[in-house]
C-alpha cells in the first residue's frame, strides 16, 4: 500500500485524501495473504502484519497531527480505518502463530507414528522391551527438542527427518541385542526367569546368571528325586508267589545279598538301588559308607 493519509486542518479541513486512502485500504486488506502452509506463506504473512503495523501507527499519527476543529467526522473516520488495520493484525497474529504450530505438530507427529511402527515390527518380546528402553515419552521428547529453534519449516522438517533417523538406527540395533539376549533363556526353564524383562533390558551380562539358576534348579530337581527313591525304598513289598519247583523239592527261603558300590556319584548309586528294588520286589536298602577317620 503506497498511500499514505494526510490530514492537514486549522478550524476546518484544509486538505485531505481520505476518501482515496479508505479505497486504497480496502484494497490492501482484501490482498492479504489466506494461505499459511509454506514457509513462503509464513514469510509473507509475518512481512504483512508488520505493514499493518506501520499503517496503523502512521494512520494514529496523522490524526494526533491533525488540529482541533470542524473535523470530528473526518477524524472518526479515520479511527474507523487505523481500527480495520489493527483488527486485522491482531486476527492474522492469532492465525498465524496457530497455524504454523499445527503444522509443525504434524511434522512432529508423523516422525512419531513412524518410529512406533518401526518398533512393532519386531516380535512381543523384543516389543515389550523396547518400550521400556525407548518408551513413547522418551521419543517424542527427543523429537521436540530437535524441533526448538528452527525459525522455518524446512529447517524444521530437516532436523525432525535426522533425528528419525538416528532414533530408528538406535532401535534396530538395540532389538538386535534384545531378541539374542532374549533367546540365551532356555524354553524349558522359562519359568526360573520370571524378570526376563529386566534382564535382558540390562548391561550385565546374562550368561553366568543363567547357568546359576539352572544348576540349582537341576540340583534342587535331584535332590527330590532322590528323597522321592528313598521313600520308596522304606515302603514294604510283597514279592509274587513263587511255586517251588517239582522237580528239586526244594524249600522257597529268603537271602540277603550284599553289595558295595565304589567311586560313583550319589545320583548313579540312587538309580542302581531303584532299579534293583523293581527288579527283586522291593527291599533293596541304600546306606552311604562311612568313612573312617
């Protein structure tokens, strides 16, 4: 807008071009800028407001220079005008500023979404475990703080774009480690690591745990089972009935046979015991020998 108003008065109106400069603002007014999607729009509609800034100043100044007198319909009129001016940079701050935030909240939310389908991609295991290294709040924080200070949307797209990269690189490599470490539990003994989750989500290394757990767990399953023989054992049986033999006329009687067991573990020694006590009908006792001092 190129016009500028000109109020000059002593007791009346001297001159004036106000009539002119109302059509020329509302021409100016109804050429502003509509469109705010781009970073050319943003530019255009910041460079807008501070023109409308000037206008109205200008505007204000030209009445505050204007004498006192017969001009107080020349003078509302004016104000009517520096009004328009200030109503309209105020509506297209308010429009501005909102609209290039829900913009900018998308690109924010579109590297968002990505990343968490990226995460669920992998298995539920790996998934579950990748939340609680790279939770939502952790990701959506590093993605806001790459978004401050970027005055445009294409810096701002292309910081949001790096760090959506970096984030995704992480979490590829860092599945990788979750699902081998995840896959060093044994399936039948699943139920001796019940805080897989926060083991496997841990820099402390896994295997020795592991062969902690199973060897007692093995020892613990040996000692039952040998509690379990014993028991057995002390139960009595009764031997089937056994005919004596025509022939011999010989008299059914009862022996006892004994036999000592050298050098062998006390699991081996259990499980010869059990398979002589099924094998002679029970009575077989096991007794660990002394030693002698």
């Amino acid at each position: 807008m190129n016009v500028e108003l000109i109020l000059s008065t002593e007791s009346k109106v001297l001159s004036t071009n106000i009539a002119d400069f109302e059509k020329q603002a509302e021409k100016y007014l109804a050429t502003l800028t509509n469109t705010f999607e781009t970073d050319d729009d943003f530019a255009q509609a910041k460079e807008e407001i501070k023109q409308l800034k000037e206008l109205e100043e200008k505007t204000r100044t030209a009445i505050k220079n204007a004498q006192q007198g017969d001009i107080h319909n020349l003078i509302a009129q004016a104000e009517n005008i520096a009004e328009k001016f200030r109503q309209e940079r105020l509506s297209r701050e308010k429009t501005v500023k909102t609209r290039e935030a829900e913009i900018k909240q998308d690109i924010i939310n579109k590297a968002f979404e990505f990343i968490q389908i990226v995460k669920a991609g992998n298995a539920s295991d790996t998934c579950l475990a990748l939340e609680s290294v790279y939770p939502k709040a952790t990701i959506l924080k590093r993605l806001e703080e790459a978004a401050k200070r970027r005055s445009t949307l294409a810096t701002l797209t292309k910081a949001i774009e790096a760090e959506k990269t970096l984030i995704t690189a992480e979490i590829a490599q860092e599945s990788t480690r979750l699902s081998s470490r995840k896959k060093l539990i044994p399936i039948h003994y699943e139920y001796l690591f019940k805080d897989w989750l926060q083991l496997i989500t841990s820099d402390q290394e896994l295997e020795p745990i592991i062969k902690e757990r199973i060897e007692l767990e093995q020892q613990r399953e040996a000692e039952i089972k040998a509690k379990a023989v014993a028991d057995e054992m002390k139960q009595p049986t009764t031997p089937p009935q056994t005919a004596t033999d025509p022939e011999s006329n010989g008299e059914l009687q009862d022996f006892v046979i004994t036999i000592r067991l050298n050098r062998i573990t006390q699991q081996e020694a259990v499980a010869i015991a059990q398979e002589m006590n099924e094998r002679f009908w029970g009575g077989i006792k096991l007794n660990k020998v002394k030693k002698i001092k």
